[in-house]
C-alpha cells in the first residue's frame, strides 16, 4: 500500500503546476500540501490506478494533500462505498471544492444518494447543505429519468430559499441546481410558477424568474421537450 502512495505522490510532483497552486494559495485554499493539478490530470491518473478501496480510504486520510482526497472519490468502488461511510466523509469534508468532486464522480453514483440529499440539504452546518446541493444537481445530470420527483421538488423549494443566502458556495450551488432542475418539465412547473409569484414584489427574484425561464426556453430549443 505504502508503494502505491509513493508512486501515486510521484505523479503528483510530475505533473504539478506551481502556477495553478499559486493562484489557489493566493484566492484562500488552506491546503497544506497542493501540487496544482488540474481536473483532466487528475482523471487520468485515476484511470491509471484503477478502482481500489483500501487505497481510496488511505489517499482520503492524507488530509494533508489536496491532490490525495480529490483522487480519492474517483478510484473508490461504488459497490464498497455504504452510507455509514458517506456520512463519515462528509463530516470529513475539508472544502467545496472536494464536495464538488465527491459528488460528481462517486455520491452520484450512490443508490442510496437521493435520501442523502435530503438528509444533508436539511443540516444545519453550511458546507454539507452545499454538498447536498451539489450532489442533487449531480444526481439530475447523471439520472434523465427521475423517480423521486417529489424529493426533488423539496430540494427546490429549498434552493429558491437559499439562492440569496449569505454564503455565496450555497447561494451559487442553489442556483446551478435550478438551472438544471428546469430541464425536467416537472420540476419546471413546480419551480417557475413559484419564482414567478415570488418575483412580483421582489425584483431579484424577478431576474432569477427570467434567467431560469431563458435556460428552460433554450433547454427545449437545443435539446428537445423529451426531459422527463
């Protein structure tokens, strides 16, 4: 196992971008360790490890490097991954954008991942409603054919609520979740009608109302009416 991480941390240093981690450093991540690699690099090296959990696990405690806990969600095998193991992670998450990794390319991929939205959108701690967030608009993207519609309009009800929080993460997580919500023609009619009545004595809303109605108008345009 050591030689493993030896040999994955030597593709780290291989590929690092000292400007990348720079800029990161200069704009507040408070990684210990970060070799600036980006998001293609790291895939790559993830196809190259292949899945493996007891690497997963160990790559996911070495909290010191940025690197190691991106990786980490991409090499874990979804059938190994259960939900006591989610919530440990989560309470582990060190920032939005492993949240965003996490979500993109294990949670979503989680059947059980739709009751964890709920739960997580529910919390009272900021970065798990972020992550709850992120892993619903993850789970819209990678499912076209939803089964919990009426969980989802909850998830809704919530991000019209929360997209002019004070926390920026979770105001731009909500509004990239109704973005995509308003592909689905369901959920289009639960969301727009309600930021419509919304947007009558509230103009912000009224610029959310049109920017969502401009991405369901271009969404049947480009793609077509078939987004159920």
């Amino acid at each position: 196992m050591q030689q493993k991480i030896k040999e994955i941390k030597l593709k780290f240093r291989q590929a690092m971008n000292g400007i990348v981690s720079q800029n990161m450093r200069a704009q507040g991540a408070d990684y210990k360790i970060n070799f600036g690699l980006t998001l293609p690099l790291l895939k790559r090296i993830a196809q190259e490890v292949g899945t493996d959990a007891q690497l997963a696990d160990a790559l996911w405690s070495d909290t010191a490097v940025r690197e190691s806990m991106m990786l980490a969600p991409m090499i874990y095998p979804v059938e190994k991954f259960d939900e006591q193991l989610a919530e440990k992670w989560l309470a582990e998450m060190p920032n939005t954008e492993v949240a965003d990794i996490c979500c993109k390319y294990l949670f979503c991929r989680l059947p059980f991942a739709p009751q964890k939205v709920l739960d997580w959108t529910g919390s009272c701690t900021t970065l798990h409603r972020y992550t709850g967030t992120q892993l619903a608009t993850a789970w819209l993207i990678a499912h076209k054919s939803l089964e919990n519609k009426a969980l989802f309009k909850q998830i809704a009800d919530m991000a019209v609520k929360n997209v002019y929080e004070s926390n920026r993460n979770l105001a731009f997580a909500s509004i990239t979740f109704l973005k995509q919500a308003v592909h689905d023609n369901e959920l289009s009619e639960h969301i727009l009608p309600k930021l419509k009545a919304l947007s009558v004595s509230d103009n912000q809303y009224k610029n959310l109302f049109d920017e969502l109605t401009q991405e369901r108008n271009l969404f049947i345009e480009f793609v077509g009416n078939d987004s159920n």
